[in-house]
C-alpha cells in the first residue's frame, strides 16, 4: 500500500513539477477580438457608449410612436377561415379524390395536381340521408 501512495504521490509531484505533463492545464480567456471578425476593428469605449446611446434614443423614438399611434402597432385580427382556405390552396400533399374537412362542410379535391389550385376545384360531399 505505501508503494501505491508513494507511486500517486510521485504522479502528482511530476505533474506539479513539470506544467507541461500536468493533467490540468489552464487557458488564456477569450479577448473580444476573439468575437469579432478579423476585418473589422476593435471598437473603443467610447464609440461602444455611443452605439449604446443610439439603441436607447431609437428605442425611445418607437414607444413615443406607440404612445402617439396606438393603432399602428395593434395586431392584425386574422380570419381563421382564409388562414385555412389559404393553408388548402397551398397544400401540395394534397391529391384528386383527397377530402378535407371545414367548418362549412366536407369537400372532394377535383383538382389536378399540374395546374394551380382554385376554390372550384372542392366539390361538397353530399352524405346520403340513413333511414
């Protein structure tokens, strides 16, 4: 057992000895030219504070215009029933004979698969009535 510990002892002694052998080594931390592309140049503190001063004032100028025109930067209301038309007509999985369903009924896809799709091209299905 004391050649083991003597063994580890001397492992790590070496390593402390010679850094080049040692286990861990340590790394220089990146500098900001490590970040920044070669072609540009590092920037100074000062034109760094300046960009920092321009995002706050631009930032500054799209509240004010929000404050003064609300209806501007209120959303759209989007028509669930065109953003599913629109999400049919761009479908291209779909296939003569394929049925989708809507909120207004079932239709048949009549269309063709060469030519671009039109709100013809689905014919309703007519269910036959169960007695």
């Amino acid at each position: 057992m004391s050649r083991t510990v003597a063994t580890i002892a001397g492992i790590l002694g070496l390593g402390l000895a010679c850094p080049a052998l040692g286990l861990a080594q340590t790394e220089l931390a990146p500098s900001l030219n490590d970040y920044l592309p070669s072609s540009e140049p590092e920037v100074t503190r000062d034109e760094w504070r300046q960009r920092i001063e321009d995002a706050r004032r631009r930032a500054k100028d799209v509240l004010r215009e929000r404050r003064e025109h609300p209806e501007l930067s209120k959303p759209i209301p989007v028509d669930p029933d065109l953003v599913a038309t629109e999400s049919l007509l761009n479908d291209e999985s779909l296939q003569r004979g394929d049925i989708v369903a809507t909120k207004k009924g079932m239709f048949v896809y009549k269309g063709r698969s060469d030519q671009p799709r039109r709100d013809e091209d689905f014919v309703p299905v007519n269910p036959k009535s169960v007695r």
